[in-house]
C-alpha cells in the first residue's frame, strides 16, 4: 500500500525513538538536526510493494523532497543483516544524513536466505532499481543521479545493483519491457560490504550467514562467483567509494583491499576510505565524521551534489 504523506511533528518524534536505539551509529546531535530535515517539507511511501517473488511480496519506502519541482538526486539504501536477517524499518538513520540535503531515498527490503538463497536478494535489488527508474515520472528520482549504497550485506546488495551488466540472467526476473533504458547508478557508496562471498565459506574467514546464503546448492562456488562483487570488475563501472574498519570481525577488511585492488588495475575511480582500529559499523562520532567527509568529497568529485541548494534549481 503507498501511503504518501507529510511527515508531522508526531511522526519526527517517532523517528526520534528509533534514532536513539540506534545511537552507536550517528551521534545524537546529528540525528536531531536530520530528524528535523526529515519532518518538514518530505513524504513518505510506505511500504510499496515492488515485486512478488516466490509467492514472497518485496516492499519499498520513498522518502521524496516535497519542496523538489524536478527531478532531484536519488540515493537507493539497502539494509544488512548477512543475507539472513534484518529489515528496513531499522535503517532510517543510516540514510537520513542525504535527506538533510535534500535528496530522495528509496528503502529497499529484499528477501532472506530463508525465503530465498542466492541469488534472490540480488535479483530482488535489481528490480527494485527497475522500480525506481519505471516511477522515476512519479517521485521526480533523477535517473541519471541514482546512488546505491547499503552497510554490510546492503553493501554488498548496493555494488552487485551497479556493477551487474545490464540485461544479464540476474535481470530475468524483472526483464526489460520495450524501451525501458539500461539500468546504472551514477556511484556506488560501500559501508564495510562482501566482495567476495567465495572467500567466506570456506576456510580462515568462513562466515556462517554466507554458508546460510549460499545454502545447499550444487556448485557453490560458480554461485558464489555469480553473486561476488570482484566478478564483474571492469573498466566502465560507475564510481565506487567503500568504508571498512581495519578490524571488522565480521566482513574481513581483506576484501575492501582485494576490491580496491582491482578496481584500480581496471581503471575505475574508486577510493577506500580505512577507520583505523573501526569495527563492524559501530564508529564512534570522530570516525563516522571523517568517513560522511570523505564521502561527500568523493561524490562533489564525481559530479554529484552534496547538497541540493532549493526547489528551483533542480527544476528541469
């Protein structure tokens, strides 16, 4: 169901709630001041049904600039949890300091490995790129200022959703319809993500909620290959920028450097922001600071605004 609405006072202190819960990962001082840009002058679409799935309905939420006369900049957020868990009502702080500046946000739901093993989640966030570009008329999305991003397995979610080809087999289950233009993000945004799940399950660095993904299929790893990041490394990728902590336990920091790595030997503009001694998520106010800094200069870099000015002059 789309329930498109202001969001009142009532709905901010809501918001509030949930921010506080999640107070580990933006600092408090901050979530007021995004709160406060969430309150006035965005609608919400909630819980927009995208696709079905395996008899498994997929939902979205657009956070849409009310004051935008045309298109604006569009960042597409998608949650982690490994694969196997998580949702997106707990994701609202981790995108909200793009709606102080006045972007749109998509929040994307997928389906978990139990619903669905790989490649599901995949092909699930693909179409929800599909989505976004089919209604872009309707929310006034910029198609050609999309950016994904999403923490840990939304990470690795955020780089398979620009760096697939274009109507490639992860694309069937959302085909294109006659034209419909090639799906592409302008840059990706990486938050400590997987790029190579056959790193992870096996071995030193074998993680559980990988194992779980991947589940009991034949060939795993040509499946895992098909689902990793690394596999599709190539000269015409979109920016690509990722954050990792140094001693993540949970996603190794090997595998920003393996993707750096070969980003770079393609030629592709991508930069790996390190938090020395940082975690999986979790970073404390100075870290995350520096990590929303590096960000922003690296979009500003590659054309994208960090901040939309007003209304008027995103008007088309």
């Amino acid at each position: 169901m789309n329930v498109s609405k202001s969001v009142s006072k009532a709905c901010k202190a809501a918001l509030l709630g949930v921010f506080v819960l999640c107070s580990g990962t933006i600092a408090s001082a901050q979530q007021n001041d995004w709160a406060e840009s969430a309150s006035f002058g965005y609608g919400i679409g909630a819980n927009i049904t995208y696709g079905t799935f395996g008899n498994v309905p997929v939902h979205l939420d657009v956070w849409r600039n009310m004051k935008a006369t045309g298109p604006v900049p569009t960042l597409m957020y998608i949650h982690g949890g490994g694969w196997v868990f998580g949702d997106k009502g707990g994701a609202d702080n981790l995108f909200l300091p793009y709606i102080e500046r006045g972007w749109n946000v998509v929040n994307v739901e997928y389906r978990m490995a139990g619903d669905a093993p790989a490649p599901g989640a995949v092909e699930d966030v693909r179409c929800a790129l599909r989505w976004i570009y089919r209604n872009a008329g309707e929310y006034h999305f910029d198609t050609t200022r999309i950016v994904a991003t999403g923490h840990s397995a939304g990470g690795h979610l955020a780089l398979m959703v620009g760096m697939l080809p274009s109507g490639g087999d992860l694309d069937s289950a959302c085909p294109a319809d006659a034209g419909d233009p090639p799906l592409k993000v302008a840059a990706i945004v990486n938050w400590f993500g997987i790029t190579d799940v056959n790193e992870i399950l096996s071995g030193p660095d074998r993680k559980t909620y990988a194992v779980a993904w991947i589940g009991a299929q034949p060939d795993k790893e040509a499946r895992a290959k098909r689902v990793s990041p690394i596999t599709y490394v190539r000269s015409d990728l979109p920016p690509i920028i990722t954050v990792h902590g140094d001693h993540d336990p949970v996603v190794p920091y090997s595998q920003a450097v393996h993707l750096r790595d070969a980003l770079s030997q393609a030629g592709v503009p991508n930069e790996l922001v390190t938090v020395p001694g940082g975690s999986h998520g979790g970073f404390s106010d100075d870290q995350l600071h520096m990590a929303f800094a590096q960000v922003w200069k690296f979009l500003d870099a590659h054309h994208l605004p960090v901040t939309i000015p007003s209304a008027s002059t995103e008007a088309r």
